[in-house]
C-alpha cells in the first residue's frame, strides 16, 4: 500500500504545475493511488513519485495514468511536450513557455476566475474563455473581499465574428488556497444578465466550464453583453490574487478590488502581461498599490497579449 502523499507546494514552476494537474485528474476520477498503479500497470511509488513534482514523469508513465483515470491522452501529451519544451534551458528564445495546461488556459481563469477572474477565491480568478467565433471587447470584474462569501461579479461585452452565433462557451480556474484544508472546492455561478446559463460543470476540481445560451442568434460584428456573478463558498479560502489570462482577443480588462478596511492587505502589486508561473510568486512587483480609505484598488489594461496574466495579488 503506498504512502500517504505529501502536500505540493505550488511555486509557479513548470514541473510543480504540471503535478497539480496531474494530482487533480487522479482526484477527479476517484481512484486511490493503489487503484490507480493496478489500472495504469505501474507500482503504486511509481504513480506517486509521478505526481510529487520532484521531477517531470516520463511520457510513458504519464501516459498510462492519464488513460486509466479517462482522461484526455492527446491533451495531455501535448501539456507534457510544453512542459519538456519549458525544462529545455537551451530552447530557442521563441519557444512557448506557459505552463498552464490547454483546460486552464483556455479559459476562460486568473483568476478569479472568481477567476487567474477567481486563479480561487484564491483567486476569483479570471475566466478565460473558450470556443470561437466572438472576442473580448471589454470585461469589467469587481471582486469583493469585504463580504462573506467572498464575490466576483464579471460583465463583458463580447463582439461575434461568425454569423449565426447562438452561445458562449466560458471558463474559469480557481486554484486553491496554499492553506485551504477543505474537501470540497466549489464555485456558485449566477447569470445576472445576457441569456440562460444552460450548462455547469466541474471537469476537474479548479476548473469550472459554463455555456451560456444567447437571447438570440448574433450576426458578424453584432455585440453583445453578459454578466456573471461568482461566488466561492464559505468555508473555501481564495488564493491571493486576481488575474486574466487571455486566449481569445481581450482589449480591455477593468478590474476593482475592495478588500475589508480593517483588514487591509500587507502589499497589492500589479501583474502586467505576466508568464502564468508568476501569477503564484509571491514576491510584489514594482507597480505596487495601496487601497483607499475604503479598501478599493482599481487597474485597467489595453490591448491584452494572449496567454499573458493581467491582474492583482496581493499579501495577507
């Protein structure tokens, strides 16, 4: 019988990450590490040491773990041919070095989102969306760290690209707080406004997936505006930060965060078009912030580059 595994350490590196991820699938489908040795054909240690983010599993191992827990094998070796790529130190300069898996960066998110809108509340982080035909045109997020749950509530005016758009495929990552010791982690979607939320669903425990069903069918160049309001339950602590995480065109992101004024943040800094593996350091930025008298900071950004973190973080 294997080992009670220890808890990872989330630091933002590219081998870390991709045990978390690793982690929650095995999590997801239900199998201890035991059952999942016999279903993969691998010594229990061996399934464990590939998800303890000492060092990267081969694509063999990973493979066959991600085949016994059901999960999507192409997705997945090509996250593993991204991470090996990111571990390369003599890779060219060009190559791609995001190390958030395909499900977490097409998004929606950060964040919050509660976006990484709700990286859990660890982050409301940011949702990133999936699914063509339609960009960003604006998303305004006001994220309220006064209130108890804690609550995102995200418009975006979105502009179709196709004709004959009928719905919106939306997304979000929520990360878990370093310290949440809670079994459960949920996420409470509202459509406010803007259409039918249709579909709610947890592939995974951090990412939460919505279609949202439009009022009507949108023809090239038509906009169209929606909001949702995000709630993290209760008893679930919110990772420290906010963030969008773009992969679709984003031209501006508004964001207001209104922490408790007596319980103001140690330091809030500013993520500007950062890697992912930032969004988790937890050393400030240059562009630091501090709240006004009523706990409130406020950011925008133009002309977001994909697959860049735009957002806040802030210390407790």
């Amino acid at each position: 019988m294997g080992r009670p595994q220890k808890s990872l350490d989330r630091d933002g590196s590219a081998v870390r990450e991709f045990a978390f991820w690793l982690r929650d699938l095995r999590k997801g489908s239900g199998l201890t590490y035991d059952q999942l040795g016999k279903k993969a054909h691998y010594a229990t240690s061996t399934v464990q040491a590939a998800t303890a983010g000492n060092r990267l599993p081969t694509l063999k191992v990973m493979t066959a773990i991600v085949k016994a827990c059901d999960g999507d094998v192409t997705q997945w070796q090509d996250y593993w041919t991204r991470i090996q790529r990111t571990l390369d130190k003599g890779a060219p300069d060009d190559v791609e070095r995001l190390v958030a898996p395909p499900w977490a960066r097409h998004e929606q998110s950060a964040d919050p989102a509660p976006a990484a809108g709700a990286e859990r509340p660890g982050s409301l982080p940011s949702p990133d969306d999936l699914g063509d035909g339609w960009f960003i045109e604006s998303f305004t997020a006001l994220l309220r760290l006064d209130t108890a749950p804690v609550e995102a509530e995200e418009r975006r005016l979105i502009v179709a690209t196709v004709n004959g758009l009928t719905e919106l495929g939306t997304s979000v990552s929520i990360p878990r707080h370093p310290e949440d010791p809670s079994a459960d982690h949920g996420l409470d979607s509202e459509l406010l406004y803007g259409g039918s939320l249709e579909l709610r669903e947890q592939p995974y425990e951090t990412y939460f997936r919505n279609v949202i069903v439009l009022p009507r069918s949108l023809g090239y160049g038509e906009r169209h505006e929606y909001a949702l309001r995000l709630r993290i339950p209760s008893t679930q602590r919110m990772a420290p930060h906010y963030v969008h995480v773009p992969h679709r065109r984003s031209d501006h992101f508004d964001l207001r965060v209104r922490f408790a004024p007596d319980h103001p943040p140690k330091a809030v800094w500013v993520l500007r078009a950062v890697p992912t593996a930032v969004i988790y350091q937890s050393t400030p930025t240059a562009e630091t912030m501090v709240p006004d008298r009523f706990g409130e900071v406020h950011v925008s950004f133009r002309d977001l580059k994909l697959g860049f973190g735009y957002g806040l973080c802030w210390r407790e």
